[in-house]
C-alpha cells in the first residue's frame, strides 16, 4: 500500500502554506509502529451481530456498527461520513453515524475540499493524521482535541462517497495496521448498510405517500358519490340545452375524479 503523503491533491495544498498539510499526514508511521495481534473471536462476534442487525434491524445497523468499530479499535470517537450536497449547494462530508465521546455532534459537518474526509476519499487509502487543528481551523472549536484521526474510504464501483473514521483524544492511542485491517473490513460493510438504509428510506416515503393517497382517496369517495347522484337527478329534471351541456360536462369530470379515486382504493379491496 503506497503512502498518501507525497501525492495528496493539490487543492488541498494552498499555495501559501504547501507544507502545512503534509505535516500532519503521518499515515507512513503506520507500517513503523508495532501491531497487536487479531482477535478473530471478538471480530467474529462483532461481524455475526451486524450481519444479524443487517436482516432485522437495517435502519438501525449503522448506529451498531460505529459502536463496534469503537470497541474493536479502542478508540475515543468513531464516525461514518457521507458525501453530499447541503441546501446552499456546498459540498460537504456529513456525518451520518457516531459513537463514543463525540457522539451527540451526529449530523455535523465538514467541508468537501477542506477536511480529512476530502483527503483521505480523494486518494482512495487509509489516511492516518496527527494533531488536526493545525491544519483545519475548523477542529479548533471542537469539544475535544483531535490528537490523532485514522480514516478509510468506502463506496460502490463508481468509487468513494465517504469514510469511516476512528479518533484519539488523548496520546494514550495510536492507532496501528490492525485497527487499518478492521477498519477495511467495517468500511465495506457500511458501504452496503448505506445502500440498503437509502433503499429503505425511499420505500418508507413511498409507503407513507401510498398511504396518504388512500387516506385521500376515503375522504373523497363519499362526498364524490353523493354529488354523482345529485347530478343524476338534476340531469333527468327539465334543463335547458345550455344548462344540459354543462351537467353533461360537470359529469365527465366526477366519472373521472370517481375513476382514479376508486384505483387508488383498489388497493384495498
């Protein structure tokens, strides 16, 4: 695995400052520092729970899975984040999922073009930081110091959309190529839990749509029939012709209102 450090994207590098950000890349330490040795039970464990989370609770999995990550990696704070676009059309990194001391800042977020995130999904490879508010004013306000910050891209085959990150807090971590193993293992199965939770948030807006359209179409099937037999009985008294072709007009109207109510009832006979 080639390192980051020399080939980051230049729009991450101002020109007034080109080495400031290469200062707090460190991901090359990974490969200097000694790794514990996996524990396939507990990763074992962790993967039948999701997997289990996965077929029962699929809104839910997301949530399971930073908690994991946070206890198989050991770290302070874990986060998934998620390209999109905000409401004032910026590119932005959210952050859809949190566990751990930072967990109450789920829904925040960082920029696209100026954050680890952008970084660490441009080169498509882990990405290991050291100290981030010396680069990104933005962790200046963070609640808590960044001291060391890993992150994995995942995606589908049109590339990254986002990452999974673990943070230290204090210097009592530094993260190794175990926690990168776990890591790659966990982005990948977020890739397909994002999937399925946007599959299941259209179905659910689909579903609560069928549902108003039925609870429409009752509220109108009453009062409907009731003015279709009202303008039977004006159509048979005595009109004149100018007034006849207005209820023969006002009729073809109701028989197609009474048409598409009666389809989205169907549904329900």
């Amino acid at each position: 695995m080639s390192s980051p450090d020399a080939n980051l994207p230049a729009r991450f590098n101002p020109s007034l400052v080109p080495t400031e950000l290469e200062s707090v890349v460190i991901t090359s330490e990974l490969r200097q520092r000694r790794s514990r040795p996996a524990n396939l039970k507990q990763e074992n464990d962790a993967f039948h729970e999701l997997a289990d989370y996965l077929a029962k609770k699929p809104d839910k999995v997301l949530d399971r899975l930073v908690e994991l990550t946070l206890e198989l990696c050991n770290a302070d704070t874990v986060g998934i984040s998620l390209e999109e676009v905000s409401e004032s059309g910026q590119a932005i990194f959210r952050w859809i999922a949190m566990a751990g001391e930072l967990k109450y800042l789920i829904g925040g977020t960082t920029p696209r073009y100026f954050s680890p995130c952008g970084v660490c999904v441009d080169t498509n490879q882990p990405l290991l930081m050291d100290r981030l508010d010396r680069y990104y004013p933005q962790f200046r306000e963070a609640p808590l110091p960044f001291k060391e910050a890993l992150l994995l891209p995942w995606g589908g085959d049109g590339g990254p959309i986002g990452t999974l990150w673990i943070v230290a807090h204090t210097d009592r971590r530094k993260f190794e190529l175990e926690d990168v193993r776990l890591m790659g293992s966990l982005a990948a199965f977020a890739s397909g839990a994002v999937r399925l939770r946007q599959t299941f948030i259209k179905s659910e807006r689909l579903a609560a749509a069928s549902k108003m359209a039925l609870e429409m179409a009752h509220h109108i099937n009453n009062p409907l029939q009731a003015a279709v037999l009202i303008l039977f009985q004006v159509k048979n008294s005595e009109l004149s012709p100018k007034s006849r072709e207005l209820v023969q007009a006002l009729e073809v109207e109701l028989n197609r209102v009474a048409t598409l109510s009666a389809e989205l009832l169907n549904p329900l006979i």
